[in-house]
C-alpha cells in the first residue's frame, strides 16, 4: 500500500481489521455519516450514543426542573390543549391543582426515566426496519445492526438538547416553554395558536428529525446492502404512517 492510500485509510475509516473507535463514529455521523455506517457492518457497539442522548436528556430534565418547574411545563400543556382545558375547567380549583401536581409527577418521573424510554423505542423501531428490510426487501442485516443504526441515526437529537439547555439560561421564559416544542427547529413552534392536529402535522417538518430521516435512509441502504430508493421508501413509508396516525389521533382527541 503506497503513502497516499495509508493517508486516506487515516483520515476516515481506520483499517478493516481494527476498524473505528467510538469516538470517530460519532464525529463522522456529523461530518461523514457513511464512514460510521459501514463500519456498523464490522461492529454493533452502541454504547457511547447511548451514553451521550442519556447525559444530554437527564441535563434537560435538571435545568427544566430548576429553570421552569414541573407544574409551569404542565400548565403550559393544558393551555396549548383544548381538550386539557376542557376537562380542567370541570373540576373545582382544588381539585383543578391536584390534577396539575398529580401530571406534573408523571411528566418528572418520565423524564428522567427518559434513557429506559430511548432504549425501548430504539428497539421497537430496529425491529420494525429489521422485519421490514429483512422480509420486505430480502435483505439479511441482523437486528443488532439496525438497533445500531437507530442509537447513531438519533445523534443530531443532541443538538435540540444543546439548544434547549442554552436557550432556558440565557432569555426563554419559563411561562412560554413548551416541552414538546421545546427549540424552533419547526413550524409548530411558531404557531403556539394552531389548532392541536396542525401543529402536530407542522411538528414533523423539524429540521432535525428531517436531518435524522436522512441519515436513516442513507444508514439504512449501507447496512441492509440496498438500493437508496429501496431505503428510502421503506423510511419514508414508516415515516409518512406515522404522521398520519399521529395527525388522526390528535385530531379526534382535540
């Protein structure tokens, strides 16, 4: 092998039998996602996004807590939801406040049991692209692969999370905080007043899920050994069902 060729082994995908660290898998999901895809055929490791989505969600969860308060997040909630406000104006005011702390428990005990969440979704959704390629496409990638795929797929997620820690420091205000629409990366966030369906439809047009959609799609060709047309439909497919189950639900909820 001649010094240029060695140089370029260097400066992305280190050598087939060692392969890459962790690090440099994250690092490229960012700067060259396909280098980190195919080495996902070498190794399944996941543990470091793993890692990184916990820290980064449980640090949202403390600076949500001592920056907004729980109730404030819930209120927030059954103002921007019709049929929340519905119910809460039928109870009496005490009951009203023991409704709030009761959600607002809920909302903080789920979200700092967000990293158990993230690893069963990330299975439920590996198995869905793994039944799918695999019996769809005749593909043969292993579920390990696709789970894989999933935890780096998610990395840009990060950067939402960076925003909202910053964003809560430095000018948002508790009372407009909403933790569903917590930066805007979308439509929706702009569109606090929309009716509940519209925003959830708008709420799929983020930047950054339609960034993680991508990185699916180009991910999702490497591992399964597919045509980017095929990967694409199979995403986009999944993708589009989604939305509108979603839409549907929240519109007959509203």
């Amino acid at each position: 092998m001649n010094e240029h060729a060695v140089a370029g082994t260097m400066d992305g995908v280190e050598d087939d039998a060692q392969g890459m660290s962790q690090i440099a898998r994250v690092v490229n999901v960012f700067v060259a996602p396909t280098a980190t895809f195919r080495d996902i055929l070498r190794s399944t490791s996941w543990w470091l996004p793993f890692v990184l989505m916990t820290v980064a969600a449980l640090g949202v969860t403390a600076v949500v807590q001592q920056k907004v308060g729980w109730e404030q997040v819930v209120e927030t909630q059954i103002r921007m939801t019709p049929s929340m406000q519905s119910q809460m104006n039928g109870l009496e005011p005490a009951a009203q406040g023991q409704r709030i702390h009761l959600i607002a428990e809920i909302y903080q005990y789920s979200a700092f049991a967000t990293p158990l969440i993230v690893l069963g979704f990330t299975a439920l959704a590996a198995l869905v692209f793994w039944v799918t390629f695999n019996f769809g496409l005749g593909a043969r990638a292993t579920y390990g692969q696709f789970f894989c795929l999933w935890m780096y797929c998610s990395l840009p997620r990060l950067l939402s999370s960076l925003v909202t820690v910053i964003s809560l420091y430095f000018g948002s205000s508790p009372e407009t905080f909403n933790l569903k629409e917590p930066v805007g990366t979308n439509l929706a966030y702009y569109l606090p007043d929309a009716p509940a369906w519209l925003r959830t439809f708008l709420g799929f047009g983020d930047v950054i899920g339609i960034w993680v959609l991508v990185l699916l799609i180009v991910g999702g060709a490497i591992v399964a050994k597919v045509r980017v047309s095929q990967a694409a439909a199979v995403v986009v497919g999944w993708w589009l069902l989604i939305i509108i189950v979603s839409v549907a639900a929240t519109a007959a909820m509203s």
